[in-house]
C-alpha cells in the first residue's frame, strides 16, 4: 500500500458477493468474512476499513448481521454492502418485502 500511495484501503466482498447463494450458506460465509474484517481492521486499524457483507438471500438475517457488523465487531463506519437482487430478482419486488 505505501509504495502505490494508499493511506486507507476499504476491504470488501466483490461481486458477486453473496448474492446468489442459498440463505443457510450466505449467512455463514458473511458471518466468517465479517470476522476476518473485523480482525484485519483492529489489527491495522489505521490501514483499513470494511464493510459489512450481508447475506441478502435472507432478509431478517441481514437486519442481524448489518447489526452486529455495527455494534459488536466496532466498525468505525456504519458501511455496508449491498447489491439490487438476489439470485436474479430484484430487491424491490414483492417477494422480498423485508428491503422495501
């Protein structure tokens, strides 16, 4: 980082993220890369920052996990991740009515 000039990097998940996979797997695989941000970030805090990936194949669960990253694993920031669907269908849709 210092030799291309980069102060502060923010980490986070690329796309596709978590978007495409099935709840039960999204949650475990954002709860693990929130804690290995959380960890990164404490450990170098001047260095880096993260957002908090969300499993937004389940609604309520993101709601927890956006909740946690916040308050229990000491983001500086309030930032999260979030695409416009999952798997394929967007959020704004019926069949999603927890992200209206």
């Amino acid at each position: 980082m210092d030799e291309s000039g980069v102060d502060v990097q923010v980490l986070s998940v690329t796309t596709p993220a978590l978007h495409n996979l099935q709840p039960e797997e999204s949650l475990q695989l954002a709860q693990r890369t929130n804690d290995l941000v959380a960890a990164t970030v404490a450990r170098f805090p001047t260095r880096f920052q993260g957002f908090t990936t969300l499993p937004t194949a389940s609604p309520a669960e993101a709601a927890l996990e956006l909740e946690r990253g916040v308050t229990r694993l000491e983001r500086n920031e309030d930032f999260a991740q979030l695409r416009g669907h999952f798997s394929r269908t967007l959020f704004g849709l019926a069949v999603f009515p927890s992200f209206r």
